[in-house]
C-alpha cells in the first residue's frame, strides 16, 4: 500500500501533488476551525438575544 506513496514522492509530479494535498488538507483544518468557532459565537449571540427578548415580552 505504501509502496505507490513512495513511487510518488520520489516523482517531481507526484511530489507536487502531495504538496497540494498537504495545503488543501490545510486550509480544510482552519476552515473548519473558523467555522466551528464562529459557530459557537453565533450561538451565544442568539442565545443572548433570545434571552433578553423573553424577558422584554416578560
């Protein structure tokens, strides 16, 4: 299984495929990160707001 890994990394093409692999994999990590996190912080924003309106309307 591993041996066409090593086929690829030792080719120049391959090697530039992993790198995009790497970077995409990347990017999916922090995006998954900001959304999470902002996720979080909508929820406590509407949570908030949802709270105040409740006592508002009493």
């Amino acid at each position: 299984m591993f041996g066409w890994i090593g086929k690829l990394a030792r080719n120049a093409r391959g090697a530039t495929a992993m790198e995009y692999g790497l970077v995409v994999a990347l990017i999916a990590i922090g995006l998954t990160a900001g959304v999470s996190t902002l996720g979080a912080r909508a929820d406590a924003l509407w949570h908030g707001a949802s709270t105040r309106v409740a006592g508002a309307i009493g």
